[in-house]
C-alpha cells in the first residue's frame, strides 16, 4: 500500500501536486450562503414569487452587484425592482445575520493542518470588504492563519467568478512564482469551480446538498463535507490522527 496517512490508505497516485491551497468563503469556510437565501426569499415573496434552488445555482459565489442583476432579470422583476434597490433592501438584514454565522464542518481541522505542515493558504472571495469583516468578526483566529486574503472589491477583480481574475489574483500574491497547476481551490458554489478551472487549477466543490448534482460537472473532486477531503490524494501531506 502507498505510504498514506492512517486513515487515507489509497494505492492511486496522488490526482495533482498541491503545493498552495484558496479557499473560498461564503458556503465553504462559513456557513453563510443560509443567510442569503433567507433574504431572498423574503423579498421575492412580496412579489408572489418563490426563490428556488437553480436561481440560487445562478446566484452564489458572485459579486454583489452581479448577483442582484441575475436575480432581478430571472425573476422578472425589471420594472419593479432595480438591482440597486434588491441591494439595499437585503442590506438591513443581511448586517444583523452575518456575525452569528459559524464555520461549516472539518474547516478548522483542515485549516489547522495545513498551516501546521506549512502549505500556504490564501481566501478568495466574492464578499466585499465590508461584508468581509462582518462574517469574519467571530473568526479572526482562522482568518489569521492565510498568507492573505482576496475579496470582490479588489481593483484586481475586473469580474466576478466565473471569471478566473480572483483565483490568478489570489495565486499571484503567494511568495514565488507559483503555477495555477499547483493550486488547489475549495468551493461551493458553481461559478467558483468555474473559475478555478478557468484559471487552470484543481477544484475540489463542497456543495450543499440541494444543489443539483447537474452543477458538479466540471469539479475535479465532489465532497458532502471538508471532513471527507484526504490530503493525501492531492500530494499534500496527510493528516496524523
Ligand atoms: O462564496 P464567496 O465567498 O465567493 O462569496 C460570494 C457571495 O458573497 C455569496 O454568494
Ligand atoms: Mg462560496
């Protein structure tokens, strides 16, 4: 048998040599993609709608901005609703749920790891920098632990995922000269596994459950928790426990 870790036995090499990890945030690190869908949900039923799974699909990972204009123009509410004021309206709420929110389950382990065995690590998200600090208040001891962090309103991110811009931004910023091939990015949402593969790097997706299994094509790796991932199969080094 290979020399895995215990508990990652695996006679197959490893799928690529992982020498930096990007994580995503929203719905990947912290458990806040619930708090969106929440909000939406809410101001689409004003208007007699239901906010279902595949607008949610169109939605997730993107910036701001971006997101208001798929969720006005897919719901028909041009006319009645512009993106600006979608913005503002989940805004309110929004501020008073992003702090209670936790991190999903097997993040602090694999974060912990990691940073023990020296891998670089780095967070590329589409959050703002002001929503960043309100779901990270709670978490700053994590947060800590990345070499740096990416977020939507960077000058460096022309577009949003599923454009690459984030991850080669996020990639340029480790020490060296660090190939796309060398990084491996977790996450959740569609149009991040999309924009890994755009940027030429492996994605492992952690999606919720109700997202249809359709939207798991291009991912190279499909787990239901980060508790699953095995370092080992990525030539990083295995966990010891
Ligand atoms: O998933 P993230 O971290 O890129 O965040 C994107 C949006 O803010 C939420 O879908
Ligand atoms: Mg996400």
């Amino acid at each position: 048998m290979a020399s895995a870790g215990a508990g990652e036995g695996t006679a197959a090499p490893p799928m690529a040599a992982i020498s930096h990890v990007i994580f995503d945030m929203d719905g990947l690190l912290l458990d806040t993609e619930g708090f969106y869908t929440q909000v939406q949900e809410k101001i689409l039923a004003r208007y007699g709608k239901v906010f279902d799974w595949s607008l949610k699909a169109k939605m997730m990972g993107k910036k701001a901005i971006e997101s208001a204009r798929i969720f006005v123009d897919e719901c028909g509410l041009n006319g009645l609703l512009t993106p600006e004021q979608f913005l503002e309206e989940r805004e309110s709420m929004l501020q008073e749920l992003f702090p209670s929110c936790t991190k999903l389950p097997g993040v602090l382990r694999l974060v912990h790891h990691l940073h023990a065995k020296g891998i670089p690590m780095a967070v590329a998200t589409g959050s703002h920098k002001r929503h960043f600090a309100l779901k990270t208040q709670n978490h700053q001891e994590m947060f800590s632990l990345m070499h740096h962090i990416v977020m939507g309103d960077d000058p460096e991110v022309k577009s949003g995922k599923p454009s690459p811009d984030i991850f080669l931004a996020a990639m340029r910023r480790f020490e060296g000269n660090v190939e796309p091939s060398k990084c491996l990015v977790f996450e959740d949402a569609p149009s991040g596994v999309a924009a890994a593969k755009n940027a030429g790097m492996s994605a492992v997706m952690v999606p919720d459950p109700r997202l249809d299994v359709s939207y798991h094509k291009e991912a190279d790796q499909v787990l239901s928790s980060l508790l699953e991932f095995k370092p080992s199969e990525w030539g990083l080094p295995p966990f010891e426990e």
